[in-house]
C-alpha cells in the first residue's frame, strides 16, 4: 500500500496499554518538576541586572528541588504494582481544532521516572559545577538562565504524553542548545558553531513535524497510549513511513550519521554546556523517542532495520574521530557520537535491547558528564588551553581531577567492574546474538574506544611536562570537585540497576517483556572476548602514544586514515557536496528565473507601457501651433489620398 494513499482509520479513543491513573496525592507535584527550572529561566531572563547578584544561586536551587520531587515520585512509583506504573497529570486542553484534540498532558511511567532522575541529578550537579565555573563570567546570570530553559525544556519533552507536546519540548531543547552553543557569540566560531548545530538540527525535525502530522491524519491521534492501542492494525507501509520519519528527528538531535556534523563543532560553548547537552539530555533525545516509539518499530522492520544500520555506522564513525583529535573536548565528542550510536543500537533490536539502550544511556550521563566536567577543570587549570599536545604531568598537579577522570575512563572503556562494563558488554552481547556482522562491529568499538581513550589519559596526565610558558595548573576548587567525586562515585556503581534484571523488569510496562535468541557463544566466552579485545586496545595506545614523545604540532605528513579523521570523515565536505552547494545552486537557478522570467513578466509588461507613454508625451506637448501645424498634416493626408484614389 503507498504511504501516499494511507486509509484513515477510525477515530479512536486514546485506550492505553495499561490504564493509567490520575495523578493524585504525590503524584499531582509532577508539574513542579517542570515548573521549577521554568520558573528560573524567566526569573533570570526577564528580571534584568536586579538579579546579577543571586540569580546563579536561584538557578542552581531550583533544579535541585525538581531532583527532590522526582525522588519522592520515583519512590511512590515502586511501591506501586506493575499495571498501575502510568500516571497522567491532565493540565489543560493545549489544542482543540476540527478533530484535533491535544492536551498538555504530563505521563509518568517508569521510563520517564528515570528520565527525570538523570536529567535533574546530573543538571543539578552541572549547575553546581557552574558557579565556579563561569564565576568570572559577566554575563554569567543570562548563562544560568539558558541552563534554567534547557532543563526545563528537556523535561518537557521526556514527560510529554504526546508527540505534539514532546515536539514543543524537542524545539525547547533545539533553542537553548542554540544560546548555549554560542554563548560565547564573540568567537566568530561559537557563532557559527550554534549556527550550525541550528540548522541541521532543523533538518531533523522537519522528519519528526512530518510524522506528527501523519500520525494525526492516519490514526486520528497524537497521543502515544492512543497510537499504540491500534498500531497493530496499522499497515507495515504506515508504520515504516512513520519510524523512518522519527528515525530522522532522533539522527538530528543525537547527532547519528548523516546528521551529525555539528556535535563537535558544538563544543565551542562553554564546558558545562558540553556536558550537559552531551552526556545527560539532548544527544539523549533521540534515544529516547526511539525506545519511547516502540510501538511504531515493533510493527516496522524495515525502520528498525534502518536504525541498526545508522546506529552501527554512527558508532564507528565516533570512535575513528576520537583516535585523531588532539582537542581534549572534541574527543569526547566523538566518544559521545559513538555511544549514542550504542543506544541507538540496542534500541533498535527491539525489545531485546530497548532496556539494555536506557541502561547505557544513563551510566553514560554518569561517566560522560564526569569527564566533561573533568576536561572542564583541566581547561580551568591550564588557562582555557584544550590542546592535549601541551598537557602531560596533570596527574600530581590535578589530583582530585586526575582520580576522578580515571574513574570515568575505566567506566567507559568497559573495565570489569565499573558501570560500562555491565551496559556496553550487555549491548554487544545482544547484537552478537539477534547479528553476528553488526555484533562484531560493535566489539570492534569497543576496542577502538579503548584506544583513543587510553590515548586521552596518556596524553594530558602522563609523561613529561608540555605545558607552555606561563601556565600553572592548579587543582580547582571545591566547587567543581565535588560534583566531579559524585558523578565519579556514579560512574563505579552504576551498573547496580542491571542486579537481578531490575531495569529489565522496570521498564517491562513501557518496551514489553524482554525477548531475544541464544548467543553465539556461552556469555562467558563473549565477555572475556570483549575484555581482551578492550585490552587490546589499551595496549596499542601504550605503544604508540605512551611510548613514544609527543609532538609540539601537527605531524604534516600523514596517513590518508588519519587526515579523514582529523576532518571529521569528511563530514561536512560530504553534506557541502550533497546539499549545500546543490542547494545553492538550485536557490540561484531560481533567482535567475525569478529575476528573468517572474520579474521580467511584469517589469517588461510596465518598460513597454512607460516606452509608450514617453512617445505619448513627445506628442502631447500642449502647444496650439503644434496641433495646428498636426491638423495641417492630416488634413494634407486626407486630400492626397482622395486624390490619389480619383485619379486612379
């Protein structure tokens, strides 16, 4: 059947897949969550240099109270059976148009309730990391307020009871990034920078605009429990048009190939703003939707199919990045590409590794946001400089920055124990077992994370001294450690959610019950290959980078692997090739037609006319003597022509 030509289904009621419950008692605070950040974003934004003072500490307050309300919601959420975990909080009728009917409804289920943990405890963290941070900052009030705003609006989207309020929180989330990005907006490169993330970011959402509207106009809704109720009876042509159009929005906002060009570019805003839009919230977005979605790529193999292949390139394309920048920030950029594309992986194998996507989603908020904020104290101690060639010896002159970065890279290269090790290894298991090729790749990732990992450590806290002349690095102060130890401490016992299957069975009344085949190989054997393959990867950078002396520059003569990497794979010459040259000259193609052809139909329509008039006016000169002398001639005329015609 042609998506073109989709049959309308009936109008249905939103019937939800479990019933949910009105939100009373603890429950009817849900709106504070979101309340609160919105409240100091407008406090901060509109209260003028009256608030310079205490504005950062209001901000930072405010964000830890939505941590404090989401607790107390998560508690009363386990203390309820597993059929009564959705609640609604219905707060006013948003839209009603013709058969459009669309509630600011609030939906707290046990996907949101993490959600909400993770976006308002590592947001808080990252504003208390913040006043020290941009203590220097003169415009350090706006700055908190953006953060406000961005909190705010991420919460939007991850509490959103349909598509229509989730894509006012996902353009929520696409502004502050904006401001945030390019904060800064006296660096021509912060500029450009928020630029871009912008506008391919805008590129996206016209994919998840179009699926809302097609979700309307074939099942009459916008509401997730509505659309699931009745996906089944849907066709697969339906529901592949629809996951591939969200698949797009999440490419956008999660930087997949082939929209994910602007991530490192992005790292041009101030630190905190890297870690908190790439580790805890935005990159997240699209993960989200796509776990959120599972309705739709339940019932469209072609789309999840599509997401495995994106996810799987998206995931080598970040790791290859990561090997070749000397940019402390730009590598955990690529690192942060790379992991999203594990999610997006797992979350696209179905309801065999949708738990284990939000899983590494959230100890990746946790040893991600470490090292972000850990970079940022590097940068803090060595005068903003985020070149890794003029690092080396951090270790002693860092401690506590030192400790706690160790503990987030053991977190992320998968170390037995630490909280990666049990959501990537699971991850890789899964995709070995549902495909063999992509299950390879992604242990090949790991290895490669590995390497360019090790390579950041060796690189900036060991070896020799290369700072350069004048800097003194110093340990930063309390401000910034301390977030740094907790998120540290996070990023070690993390994994805890994985004993006894917990978030596996958490999760079970959103994603549905856990199904996959039997591994290849004993999960064992899998998870010593991984270990070794990991091992591996620790080894080369020993060899290649802790070995051997760092250069002061730039090697200008290098491998053909290494110069693709170093410019981003080529990224941005690819989309100038594919659609910004095409696209300019198509604009001037049109221009011309419209200047020659548009234009010219009415500009040559009112030339004639004024050629006509100009003649008219050399006639009409308003003397008696010319009109006399012009009644002679015609006269003349007349007589000749008599003449003529008698005589002939």
């Amino acid at each position: 059947m042609s998506a073109l030509t989709l049959p309308v289904l009936p109008m249905v009621e939103a019937v939800p897949l479990v019933d949910p419950s009105t939100a009373d008692g603890t429950f009817s605070l849900l709106w504070l969550v979101v309340g609160l950040p919105l409240l100091g974003a407008a406090v901060l934004l509109l209260g003028g240099r009256f608030t310079d003072r205490w504005g950062h500490w209001l901000a930072t307050a405010l964000p830890i109270g939505s941590f404090a309300i989401s607790v107390l919601l998560f508690v009363e959420l386990l203390g309820r059976g597993e059929e009564e975990r959705q609640v609604v909080q219905q707060l006013y009728t948003w839209m009603q148009v013709g058969g459009l009917d669309v509630g600011f409804d609030l939906l707290y289920d046990p996907l949101s309730a993490l959600f909400l943990l993770l976006i308002t405890g590592v947001g808080s963290l990252i504003h208390v990391y913040s006043i020290g941070y941009m203590a220097h900052d003169p415009r350090r009030r706006r700055f908190f307020g953006y953060l406000n705003l961005f909190v705010a609006a991420m919460l939007v989207l991850v509490l959103a009871e349909n598509y229509l309020l989730l894509f006012l929180g996902w353009e929520g989330v696409g502004l502050a990034s904006y401001l945030l990005i390019g904060f800064w907006q006296h660096k021509p490169s912060a500029a450009a920078a928020s630029k871009k993330a912008f506008v391919i970011n805008r590129v996206g959402d016209m994919g998840l605009s179009l699926a809302i509207m097609l979700a309307f106009v074939y099942f009459g809704t916008t509401s997730f429990t509505g659309i699931s109720a009745v996906s089944g009876e849907a066709s697969e042509a339906a529901m592949t048009a629809f996951g591939l159009l969200l698949l797009l929005g999440a490419c956008g906002k999660s930087a997949q190939v082939p929209l994910q060009a602007w991530l490192l570019d992005a790292m041009e805003g101030p630190t905190p703003v890297s870690a908190l839009i790439h580790a805890a919230t935005m990159v997240t977005a699209g993960v989200y939707l796509v776990v959120r979605s599972n309705f739709v790529f339940e019932n469209a193999p072609a789309a999840q199919t599509v997401v495995v292949v994106v996810a799987t390139v998206t995931l080598l394309w970040g790791a290859v990045i990561g090997c070749a920048k000397d940019d402390i920030k730009k590598v955990l950029a690529g690192s942060t590409m790379s992991q999203i594309g594990y999610m997006m992986l797992a979350a696209g194998l179905g309801t065999a590794g949708y738990a284990f996507a939000i899983f590494h989603l959230l100890t990746h908020g946790f040893f991600k946001a470490n090292m972000f904020l850990g970079a940022g104290s590097v940068m803090h101690g060595m005068d903003d400089d985020v070149d890794m060639r003029h690092y080396g010896g951090l270790a002693r002159a860092m401690p506590i920055t030192f400790a706690t970065f160790t503990l987030g890279y053991l977190a992320i290269i998968g170390f037995p124990g630490f909280s990666g090790f049990w959501s990537k290894d699971l991850i890789i298991e899964v995709a070995l077992t549902e495909n063999l090729l992509v299950g390879l790749c992604a242990l090949l990732g790991a290895g490669v994370t590995a390497f360019y990992m090790t390579r950041l450590m060796l690189m900036t806290f060991a070896g020799r001294k290369r700072w350069l002349e004048g800097v003194h690095p110093h340990e930063s102060p309390s401000l910034m450690t301390v977030p740094l130890m907790v998120l540290a401490g996070l990023s070690v016992v993390g994994g805890v959610m994985i004993l006894g299957e917990w978030i596996v069975h958490w999760l079970e009344p959103v994603t549905g019950e856990e199904a996959h085949g039997e591994p290849p190989l004993p999960i064992i054997v899998i998870t010593l290959i991984t270990v070794a393959t990991v091992a591996v990867g620790v080894a080369l950078a020993w060899v290649l980078v802790g070995r051997r002396e760092v250069p002061a520059t730039a090697p200008t003569r290098v491998s053909l692997a290494t110069r693709a990497a170093r410019a981003d794979l080529y990224g941005d010459a690819i989309n100038d090739g594919l659609v910004v040259q095409p696209g300019r000259s198509l604009v001037h193609g049109l221009v011309g037609f419209d200047r020659a052809g548009a234009d010219g139909a009415f500009t040559g329509t009112a030339r004639t006319i004024a050629a006509l008039g100009s003649v008219g006016r050399r006639i009409q000169t308003g003397f008696v003597r010319s009109y006399a002398l012009s009644l002679l001639g015609g006269v003349l005329v007349v007589v000749l022509a008599l003449l003529a015609v008698n005589l002939g």
